[in-house]
C-alpha cells in the first residue's frame, strides 16, 4: 500500500524505486531508441525500461541458464528473444560487430568484478553511439553489510573490486573516454546485502537470510517514513554513474 501512495511499484524495493525516480529524471522517452544490458539475466530493468522509455531492448548474457531465462522473460512479454545475445563480452569480434551501435548501455554489479574495471568501461562505451548515455551502478559493499562481509563473507568482498566503491574512485573510471557527465553519485538508502551466501546451508547461509528478512522489514518502514525521500552518503546501497557520450 505504501509503496503505491509515493508511485513505486508493488514488490518494488525502495533502493529499486530511487533508482527509477532517478532514472525518469535524467534518461528521455525515445521509442525509437535501443538499450542493451550488459550481464543482463534475468531481464527484469529490460522489461521495465521497454515500459517505461519505450526503447527496444537487447541484452547480453554469457550465462546458459541466464541467457535462456532472458529469452524466456522476453517471450512473455512480446519482446523479440533473437535480441538476447550470448558473447563473451570482452570478444573483439562482438565488439567489432555491435561497435556505436547502441543508444543506452545499461551496466548494473557487473565491473565491480574485474580487477581493472576501467577496460570494462571502455568497452561499454564502444557499444555506445554518440549523443547516447550509459548508466553505470555498482553495489557499496562498503556499506551496512560490511561487518557481515568481513566476518563471515570474505570470498565475497575478494570476488568484488572494493577500492571502487568509493565515489572519486569510481567516478575516476569514466574520465577520459569522451563522456559527459549527467548525474553521479551514491543512490539507494538501507540495504543488508545477503548475496548469494542466502542460498546456503550453513550457519552464514542462516545468517544471510536473516539479513535479507530484516532487510524487507526496514523496507517498508522506508516507504512508510520517507515516502521518497532520500539521503545520499557514503552509506548508501549503490554508486551510479549516468553519462551522455559526446560525439
């Protein structure tokens, strides 16, 4: 109920509608447009970006099982499953091919597991036609789950590239490849990051869980005291980068 009255979706998180009130602010409405996901599985900000801007949606996704759950997803809802693509994205040859081809590259927890995520970047800048925009986020680990993480996940935080979920450090990673700066900064309130660690049987899987059930609790209370509000810091669940390519 709550989540309706300030114009979030049903189930929407409240991390999830700040994204999207940011989104709406600084992205146009072009049905002529194309987007692609980098990492892309299961298709969900696709589906909802088609909605939204009216742009046509592709993705890429490595994953057998995420590549067939996009071609799935996109299938129930009328969107053409050939859009789904299954490179590996660092190929030359994909990059050759798709080179300025799209109008918005959509990047989310994807270079924040590289241990040079500028080389990312830059590739996803490639796909990128001139005049288009590349909304880049990455998750703060850094954040509320941090003590959780160091205690009991971390594999976890060394599967991700930490030192970039600061802001001059991941900001840094755009400069110098022709991209204007639309918005940037931390996005996002409260969040205890479970991870996949939910998923297992042991007494950090109990304790994940735990994490995520105390985390859709406090989501309510968001929606219901902040009714939209947000307050950005270092604490907050993401960092996002929107830049326009100059061209």
């Amino acid at each position: 109920m709550w989540r309706v009255r300030v114009g979030a979706e049903p189930g929407q998180s409240y991390g999830a509608y700040l994204f999207q009130k940011l989104l709406q602010k600084t992205l146009p409405t072009a049905p002529h447009w194309s987007i692609t996901e980098v990492g892309c599985a299961p298709g969900g900000i696709l589906v909802q970006f088609h909605r939204l801007f009216g742009y046509e949606p592709f993705g890429v996704e490595y994953s057998p099982v995420g590549f067939a759950q996009t071609q799935s997803l996109f299938k129930q809802h009328g969107l053409d499953p050939a859009h789904v693509l299954e490179p590996d994205f660092f190929d030359a040859s994909f990059h050759e091919r798709y080179r300025e081809r799209f109008d918005v590259i959509l990047s989310r927890g994807f270079i924040e597991h590289f241990e040079e995520p500028s080389k990312a970047v830059g590739l996803h800048v490639n796909l990128l036609r001139k005049g288009g925009y590349l909304v880049c986020s990455i998750p703060n680990l850094k954040s509320f789950s941090y003590p959780f993480l160091a205690v009991l996940g971390r594999d976890v935080l060394r599967s991700h590239n930490t030192k970039i979920m600061r802001l001059r450090p991941f900001t840094a990673l755009f400069g110098g490849l022709g991209l204007e700066p639309v918005w940037y900064g931390y996005c996002g309130m409260f969040q205890l990051f479970g991870m996949s660690l939910r998923y297992e049987r042991s007494f950090r899987g109990l304790v994940a869980r735990g994490l995520d059930r105390l985390d859709g609790v406090i989501d309510h209370l968001m929606f219901l005291c902040l009714r939209g509000a947000a307050f950005k810091c270092g604490w907050s669940s993401n960092l996002v980068f929107i830049g326009r390519r100059r061209g």
